[in-house]
C-alpha cells in the first residue's frame, strides 16, 4: 500500500506458480526464483519479474532471453509495476517499458 498498491499479496506455495497465477487471473508475480518464473511463463499470461543478483549478469540475460523481466531489488520491482500499472493507459509507454524490463 506504501508504494501505490491498492492489494500487495504475498502467496507463499509450495510447487509451481503457473497455475495458481492463472487461476487468480494475476498481472505480475515478483519472484526470486528462476523456476517459478519459467512456470509462470508455460501455464499463464502473468508477465515474471525475476529478482536477479546485481553480480549475476548470466541470470539477468538468460531470464529476459526467456521473456522474464529482471530488477535487481524489490524496490525496482515494485517500480517496474508502477511503470506498467501508468503505462496501461499508453500503449507506446508499455512497448518501451517491454523493452527495457524485458518482457516478450
């Protein structure tokens, strides 16, 4: 709610995260986890948001390769959804948001 967010959720779940982002017909899912994001990716249309290592650029390339957005912090996470929550109402603001975060 500090940062914007009428219904911030954490779901912990135990297995993937594909189905369940599905079911709750979820926008975004911010994990830390490159497996849930693959998941997330093959079982719904929920746009991934890894958090990656600053240190780590083999696992930033890899994910935005697969489609996976990247920040290096959940602060930049939270600011990537603000980008994409503005930008719904500016199509041409989304695309370049897509290209900077990563998202096919």
């Amino acid at each position: 709610v500090e940062h914007g967010f009428s219904m911030p959720n954490v779901i912990p779940l135990s297995g993937g995260r594909g189905r369940a982002c599905s079911a709750l017909q979820l926008d975004y899912l911010i994990d830390d986890t490159p497996q849930n994001c693959v998941d997330v990716l093959a079982d719904s249309s929920t746009r991934a948001v890894l958090l990656v290592d600053a240190g780590d650029p083999i696992a930033e390339t890899s994910a935005r390769r697969l489609g996976i957005g990247t920040a290096f912090d959940i602060n930049e996470a939270l600011n990537v959804l603000v980008q994409a929550t503005l930008a719904r109402e500016n199509p041409s603001l989304f695309e370049r948001l897509r290209k900077l975060v990563g998202w096919k």
